[in-house]
C-alpha cells in the first residue's frame, strides 16, 4: 500500500466520540476526515471533520461515492457490516482489514482465535439455536457462568451472569434465542487492557497497560500504570503482539485482560479499534493512540508510545458532563465530545489527570 501524504484523506465509519477524536488527531498531521456516518444520529464527529456522507451502511452508491473520495478507509465501531468494508475495499484500502471484523465480530470465533494463539481466555462453549435445553447449562459444568450472544454485544449488552439451568434459559430466550457463547465466570482480581499499533511494515508498539474499573459494565475509570510486573506488563505486551501479528494487523487495537490473583493474564476480548481505556494517551504521551492508528493505517512511522506521567482517565458519563464549569476548574484535561443530548449511561467526555511517572512498565 502507498502512504498518504498531508492533503491526503481518511475515511472514518461511525461518527463517535472515538471518530471524533481521530479526526482532530488527522488535522493535527494535515490529514483530512471524512466521517461516514448513518442518518440521524447525534454524530459529534461531524462537527471536526472536513466531509461527511449521511447515509446507511447499506447504501451501495453512497459507499462507492465516499471510497473515492478517500485515500484510505477506517473504523471507530467495530460492527460496521463486514459487506460494508468489503464494498468499499473494492475501489480504497480498508485498515483494519475486513478478514479481522470476521474474526472479532463474533465472540465465539474470537475466542477460538485467541485459544489457536495459545493465549488463555475463560473456558467457554457454544450455545446453538436448538439447543434449548437447560442441559447447556448444566453440561458445562460451572455453577456460575456468564451467557453472551456471539453477535452486537458491547458494554454488557447482550450478556447475563447465569447460576442455575432455570437462569440460563430464561437469559437464552431473553436474547430470542440467538447462537450464543457461554463462559465460566472468571474470579478476576483486577481488569487491564493493552492499546498497541501495529504498522504496515510489521512494526508494533504498545503504551503501558491501564488498569480499568467498570461500573455496570461502563468504563468508569482507567488507571496507568496498572498494578503489574514489568514482567506481566512485558507479557501484556507480548499478548497483542502475538494477536496483531497472527491478523496481520494494520492500525490500533485493544486486547481487554482478565488478572488472576496468581497474576495470570486471561484474554477476554479484542478491539479492532481505538480504545475509550487508551484516551488517557493523548494527555499522557507525546503521540496518543489516535495519532498513532493515523499514522499506521497512512503508512507514515508510528510514533514512541512512551508515556511521560502516571494518568488516571475518568469517563464523564451522562449528568456529569452537565458540571462542566466545576470539572475545567479542578484542573485535569477536560474532554467534552460535542453530543447534543446528554442521556443516561451516554459517554460525554472524559477528564485525564496526570502526575509525575512513577514505574516504567
Ligand atoms: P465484554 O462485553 O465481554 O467486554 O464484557 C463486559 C464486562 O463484563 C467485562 O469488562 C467484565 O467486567 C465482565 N465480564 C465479561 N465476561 C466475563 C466473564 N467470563 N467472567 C467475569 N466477568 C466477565
């Protein structure tokens, strides 16, 4: 693949916060955004990009139109239809590419991949269609387990924590019965994540692990460094490596940790994307993960992911954003994403506070 010059210009699916923020990372390398973005939706990425098309994934003539007029084609959300980056990679690269949505868009294929890799995750089978019997359940043979339809889960949608066969089905039909995954319920002493860029070349550089802190499922909080051994911290690295390389990935991706009590480290999922536990880059790195994922998928030289500071990234979730004039006083590095309707649980900004960095990882 060429690289893309400045003047050059990215094509962004999805038209978030995270498309919004690699957008702003595109003009500060003298790159232009074009956010492609359904219809209707409160999309604050519009407002910092240099084009927009308004129009459904579905849309063949919209995507052929918008292909064209971009040098190279991304993603800020992860279910963007596999058909959808197949049309458009027709006519423009499309990085990540499509073979890799294939594989993470369905959490049982995904787990199958990792488990190919040699990597552990949380033991997990397969729930079909017509498999409706609470044997499922019981055959699996933990006394709690976690059910998660394989398709369009994300922020604990789409999952239910399963006790007894009675529990099980009732969570089974809830999802209308769609091909789930079950999976033991891990016992995890903390959640980490690891954000890394992998360049066309082959090169990969990874930040620091953050430690992540949910609260009903929604990243609260993300804390760097994490509580890790810089052997652990090395091995986290070494984990999206391993998976970066085995995709032939291009661009920014997030592996989400499980760490056991005995330090092990289990893979719960991979994002094909920038990452809201990676946001705490930009106030903490001289080159974030937006810049980076820019730089990866133009075929530019990534950037030194070293962190400067110990950061702490705390999301800024419905109301809160609301006491904006109390938060740009206390100090931190207030982002506000531009979405019209503040609604419960909606992800509105994000604050980053730094201090003198106290471990390397
Ligand atoms: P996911 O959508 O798979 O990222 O899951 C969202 C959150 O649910 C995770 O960050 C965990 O806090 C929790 N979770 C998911 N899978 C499991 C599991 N197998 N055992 C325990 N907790 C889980």
């Amino acid at each position: 693949m060429s690289f893309v010059p400045p003047g050059g210009t990215i094509g962004i699916l999805g038209g978030g916060q995270l498309g919004r923020m690699l957008a702003l990372a595109a003009a500060r390398l003298g790159l232009k955004a074009h956010i492609y973005s359904p219809p209707g939706e409160d999309a604050p990425a519009l407002q910092v990009s240099d084009a927009q098309t308004l129009a459904p994934f579905d849309d063949r003539r919209a995507l052929a139109k918008f292909a064209r007029a971009c040098d190279v084609v991304t993603l800020e959300w992860e279910n963007v239809p596999v058909e959808t980056v197949a049309a458009i990679s027709v006519t423009t690269p499309v990085l990540p590419r499509p073979a890799t949505l294939g594989v993470t868009q369905d959490r049982l294929d995904e787990k199958r991949f990792i488990d190919s890799l040699g990597l552990k995750t949380a033991k997990f089978g397969h729930v079909s269609a017509t498999e409706q019997g609470r044997d499922a359940f019981l055959q699996f043979g933990e006394d709690r387990a976690v059910l998660k339809t394989r398709r369009l889960g994300y922020d604990g949608k789409g999952q239910a924590v399963v006790r007894s066969g009675e529990e099980f089905l009732e969570a089974f039909k809830s999802f209308h019965e769609v091909p789930c995954i079950l999976e033991s319920f891990v016992e995890f002493d903390f959640e980490a994540s690891v954000v890394a860029v992998r360049g066309v070349d082959g090169t990969l550089a990874a930040y620091d692990p953050s430690e992540n802190i949910h609260s009903n499922h929604i990243l609260r909080r993300s804390v760097v460094p994490a509580r890790l051994s810089p052997e652990r911290t090395k091995e986290a690295k070494a984990i999206a490596r391993k998976i970066a390389d085995a995709l032939d990935y291009v661009g920014v991706l997030a592996v989400e940790l499980f760490v056991m009590n005995s330090g092990a480290l289990l893979v719960n999922e991979i994002a094909p994307r920038v990452h809201n536990s990676g946001h705490w880059t930009i106030d903490g790195c001289l080159i974030s993960q937006f810049e980076n994922h820019i730089r990866a998928i133009a075929g530019w030289p990534l950037g030194d992911p070293a962190r400067h500071s110990d950061a702490v990234m705390e999301n800024l979730i419905g109301d809160e954003a609301s006491e904006w004039r109390a938060l740009a006083a206390r100090g931190g590095a207030l982002h506000l994403y531009g979405k019209r309707e503040i609604r419960a649980g909606r992800k509105m900004g994000h604050v980053t506070w730094l201090s003198a960095k106290t471990a390397s990882g």
